[in-house]
C-alpha cells in the first residue's frame, strides 16, 4: 500500500527533496550567525500509510479503509551543551506537523501537531537507528454528531491528544541528505472529555527524507563527568489536580473531577525518580450517575475516592515522564476497577515549582485528562 503510495509518481523524490531542501536551507540561512554551541538542525518530510485497528467492535464499521498521510517536522540535534544530553546518547527534540486523510467519508481527515523525543538506538557515521515518542493535539474537522454523524464511534470531540510512538532507520544518501524509513503507531483520543472515546489507533508506514544540517553528530567537549548533586536525596511533592469528562453520549454536559495528592521521593541514579504517594479524588460525574439511578429517598453511597500509588519519573533535565500504578484504599462507590494507571509529562519552571499533564487509565480505558500544578520541597 505504501509503496504504491509513493511509486504512483515517478518524480515522489525530487518532490519531497525540492519541499525539505528549500526549507532546511531557508532554515540554515537564519541560523547561519549562531555560535557553535547551538544545537544542530535536522528538517524532514515523510508520507505515511496506515490501518485503523478496529480494538474494539463499536469501531469495526470504520476499520476497513486505509488512511495515508504526510508529515513535515524540524528536530534540533542536542550537542552535550547540558548534561542530560550525553547521558541519552544526545537525543533529537522536535516539533513535527502531521496531516492524514481516512478515506472515508464518516471520519474525513486529521490535523495534528506533536512535540517528541528522538533517541538513538544505534548510529555510525552513515546510519542510525532511532526511537521516537510524542504527544501533541490533534484536530478532527468530522467528529461524532448524533444527527449528522452519529456513525463515527471513534471520535468523539474535534479536539483530541495525541501520542506517538515509532521506530526509525536514517541513512545517508550525501553529506547532509537522509533517506528515512519508519514503523510506528499514531494514537487519537480525547480522555473521555467527550463521549463516544474508542479512539483512533493507526500502525503507519513511513518513508521520506532528512536534511541533515550536520553529520555525523559532533558533541561539544565535555569538562568533568560529575553527576548531579541531588542523587540519593529524597523530595515531597504537593500537588492539585483538575479535569473535565462527559458521563455518557445522551449526557452532553461535561463534569469536574479534581484531586490532591501528597508524594514522596527519592532521586535514585541520573535518569530516575522512585515515588510513593497518596491522593484523594472527587468526581461529580459520579455524583450524577448515582442521582440518575437512585429511587426516591435512597441514600447514596460517597463517591470520592482516595488512593496509595508507587511510580517512576524518567528524567530529561526539566521534564520527565511520569509513569504511576494506584490502588484505591477509599472506594464505597465501586465504579471502576480497585486499581488505576497514570502516564503523564512533568515539568519544573522553576525549582519548587511544577506543572503536569496527565492521563488517568482504568483497565485500559481513559477516565480523565488531569491538568497538575504542584510545589517541590
């Protein structure tokens, strides 16, 4: 499919270089004053052929056409200039523009833009082998409508978060032009937000070309391999959180759910934070499920909730990707499993100052995008 994608033209090639090599050099001529310790640019444009997995059977009506797309993104090349840089093996950060057209006419196209991660697996001077995760906003121009497009289970809201995970294969074709082939995956969902949340889930194909602004990688020299001065030292974090959800596809109206926590940690080694926590929830759309249900006079049961949790921060400098697995202590209201997932984005603007974007998972499925704000001591 993809090939065919690509070979439908005999000039694919020329185009996508005659779409990357102007960019990168409108880019390299902007950049062409900077100072040496400026991180290295890597411009790339990528078509794309995929599948929708049909995960579940509400969705199997929308699996069976194969959306392509294309993709055009710039990746900045650390160069040691910090310390976490070595310590990945100088990883790429990027921002990449993603389009995908579904062919079909219930779910029409996509528009999304990501900011990643790009860490090398392998690299010569010629070749490298790289995996990539990212996570953005997407658009959906045609999303469920329950009189004009009551068909489209999948997405549920025009807005909707994105996460991107893919493995990639460059190599040289001259000095400073790659040629790219990846596999990976393209998730859509809007955390339950809005309802129907089945979410879009793509394996895609990609094939393309890199401009390289230089290569092979050329680190700045590095002083004194000393390791940061908080390992081994433990940390509290209090934080607050808030979120909204719909509770159901005929109930449009959208519910806060908030929660505060209180967490330990200990730094463990360059890369990680162990953390152990406690937290308490509060969500109304519980409180509306219960109301809905419940005879007259009926005494309803507390719908808070509250949680023990053990976690890992993977650390990237500022950021770091938080990764938690809770259990309720607190549940009268059993509407979920006694356990919940957390994968987030952490990250401090200032010492004792943080902000996190989280998403909540029960089993599997999203129960709320948790907007954190929080203070380190």
């Amino acid at each position: 499919m993809l090939t065919n994608l690509l070979l439908c033209k005999s000039g694919f090639v020329r185009r996508i270089a005659g779409l990357v090599v102007p960019l990168a050099s409108a880019i390299l001529s902007a950049h062409a004053q900077q100072n040496s310790e400026r991180w290295p640019v890597v411009v790339g444009a990528y078509a794309q052929g995929s599948f929708i997995i049909a995960h579940t059977p509400a969705v199997k009506h929308l699996a069976v056409s194969h959306p392509t797309g294309f993709e055009v993104n710039m990746q900045r090349q650390t160069n040691g200039s910090a310390p976490w840089h070595a310590w990945y093996r100088y990883p790429k950060v990027g921002l990449a523009l993603v389009y995908y057209d579904y062919h079909n006419p219930v779910l029409g196209r996509s528009y999304a833009a990501t900011v990643y991660l790009n860490k090398t697996i392998w690299r010569t001077a010629r070749q490298e082998m790289n995996f990539r995760l990212g996570t953005g906003l997407a658009y959906f121009p045609m999303d469920f409508d329950q009189r004009t497009n009551h068909k489209n289970t999948i997405v549920g809201s025009h807005l909707n978060a994105t996460l991107q995970m893919r493995a990639e294969y460059d190599v040289a074709l001259s000095q400073h032009v790659g040629l790219l082939m990846g596999l990976g995956l393209n998730h859509y969902s809007n955390g339950a937000t809005t309802k129907p949340n089945f979410g879009v889930n793509l394996p895609t194909l990609l094939l393309g070309l890199n401009y390289h602004q230089q290569r092979p990688v050329q680190p700045l020299p590095t002083g004194p391999n000393t390791e940061p001065v908080d390992i081994g030292h433990n940390f509290l974090n209090l934080s607050t959180s808030a979120g909204y959800k719909q509770r159901s596809q005929s109930d449009g109206r959208k519910y806060l759910v908030q929660s505060v926590s209180v967490m330990a940690g200990r730094r463990l080694n360059r890369k990680s934070n162990l953390v152990l926590g406690a937290e308490g929830f509060y969500d109304r759309s519980l409180l509306a499920q219960l109301r809905d249900s419940a005879r007259s006079g009926e005494k309803l049961p507390d719908v808070k909730k509250a949680g023990v949790f053990i976690g890992h921060e993977l650390l990237f400098g500022r950021l770091a990707f938080v990764s938690h697995l809770g259990f309720y202590v607190y549940n009268p209201y059993k509407s979920n499993k006694f356990y919940y997932e957390r994968l987030g984005l952490k990250y401090h603007f200032a010492k004792h100052l943080f902000t996190d974007v989280d998403l909540k998972v029960h089993r599997g499925s999203a129960d709320v995008i948790e907007w954190r704000v929080g203070v380190k001591l």
